[in-house]
C-alpha cells in the first residue's frame, strides 16, 4: 500500500517538512556518493548510533576515572542527532520520506513550524536513547529517521484520528486507487514493526545487528502524542472548521 495524500486541507506551506525531505534525500545522495568511493562503512561507523560504544563511554564517565570520557560521550552523542537523518537502504529512506511528505504537512500546520521541527528532532533523539538502553551491546552503527517519522504519525493520528488517506494499492501490474482511514495506516505501521522487531531477534535472545531500532518506535508515537496533548490549547485554535471536523467525527 502506497499512500499518497491525506483529506486535511493545509493553510500554509510546511516548509520544515519539505527542508526535512530535502536534508534526508542530500545526505543520502552524499552516502551514494561515499560508497563509490569505498568510505560508506567508516562514514556510518562514526556518525551512526553504535550502543556499545556510547554505553562503554557512559559507564567510563560515570566511574569518574577518567574525566576526558565526558568529552567523549558528548561526541559520540552527535550520533543522536546527525544518524536520524542517514539511510540504509533506498527501500527506507523511500518509506520514511514518503510517511513524512503525506503525513507531516498536516502536523506541521497544526503545530507550527517551530514546534514540529522539535517533534521531528525530539522523536528521533530520544528513540535513538532508547535504543542505546534496549541494545546496549549492539556494535552495529543504528541509523535511519524511524524514530523522527514514528513521533510524527503520533502526532497526525492522535489529532486527526477520522482522516482518511488516498492510496495505490499494487497487484501485480495493475495499481488500484483506494481510500483508507488513517487509523488504519497506524495499525499496518505498528504491525510492520512489531514484525520486523521479532525478526531482528534470535534464537539465543540476542539481537542481530540489522541497523534500525525497530522495538524503540513505540517511543516515537508516545512523543507525538505527548506533544499534542501538551499543546491542546494552542491545536484547537489552529484547527481549520475542516480539521476539527476530521478530529471530531
């Protein structure tokens, strides 16, 4: 199923949302870029979350033996930030940035510029925490904007829980136009990563090093959520008649 426009009419441009696109697609074009080169694997080592590695930094600092730890763990927690916005693979940046161009615009009006850049960067900072504490021995450099997307559909499905989204539903060669509730596309996004959690588990109880923190989303959609309800007051009055009626009905 692919979405490709929601029913919430927007008031204004979303431009954070369309700067957050564009940032994502440079930056992997900047890893296509380092791949032909053979630095890929260095690039993402060092600017990727790598749990064992902040974990191993976090328990040196907090020993206080060695004080240049701090420093340290402040570096490498950049990787919180700047991994939110690397890729593994086309198939997740096109997944994630479509999530986000057919679901952000809609939050962004809702909360403003400002407030949906913090979601963005909030969602994925903190889901990236998560996921240094859920696999604090994974040595596997953990990116991709899961978590930032993840925060960003808590956000659209708490306030607009009635919209419904236009869709292409592919079989085989012949692409059907159907219109689906949002909710629904909630349900089919937490399946999927229900899904590929358990299949990032092994038999042992490990977890294999598949570079996205799939059990950590969870986390995401609570932000979202969180932040909507926190700026109850100021979503109602940006709601268009159109929008309140979506969230009503």
């Amino acid at each position: 199923m692919i979405p490709i426009a929601d029913n919430i009419p927007s008031r204004s441009k979303p431009i954070v949302n369309y700067a957050l696109i564009g940032i994502n697609v440079a930056l992997f074009l900047w890893e296509l870029k380092l791949e032909l080169v053979g630095k890929l694997s260095a690039f993402i080592q060092h600017w990727g979350i790598v749990p064992a590695r902040i974990s191993a930094v976090i328990s040196d600092a907090l020993s206080g033996e060695n004080p240049a730890a701090w420093i340290a763990l402040l570096m490498f927690s950049a990787s919180l930030f700047w991994a939110m916005f690397l890729h593994s693979s086309f198939g997740q940046i096109l997944g994630n940035l479509l999530f986000l161009f057919v679901f952000g615009k809609s939050v962004e009006n809702l909360l403003g510029h400002r407030w949906f850049l913090l979601l963005y960067l909030l969602g994925g900072i903190l889901t990236g925490i998560v996921q240094v504490w859920l696999d604090s021995t994974l040595t596997m450099p953990l990116i991709g904007a899961n978590g930032a997307i993840a925060s960003v559909l808590g956000a659209y499905f708490l306030s607009f829980p009635q919209a419904k989204i236009d869709t292409i539903l592919p079989l085989v060669i012949v692409f059907i136009p159907i219109e689906l509730p949002a909710l629904f596309y909630l349900f089919w996004w937490f399946i999927q990563q229900m899904f590929y959690g358990i299949g990032s588990l092994n038999i042992s109880g490990g977890v294999n090093p598949v570079g996205v923190g799939y059990w950590a989303h969870g986390v995401g959609l609570a932000i979202g959520a969180i932040l909507v309800l926190l700026l109850k007051k100021r979503t109602d009055k940006k709601r268009t008649p159109e929008a309140k009626r979506t969230h009503k009905n």
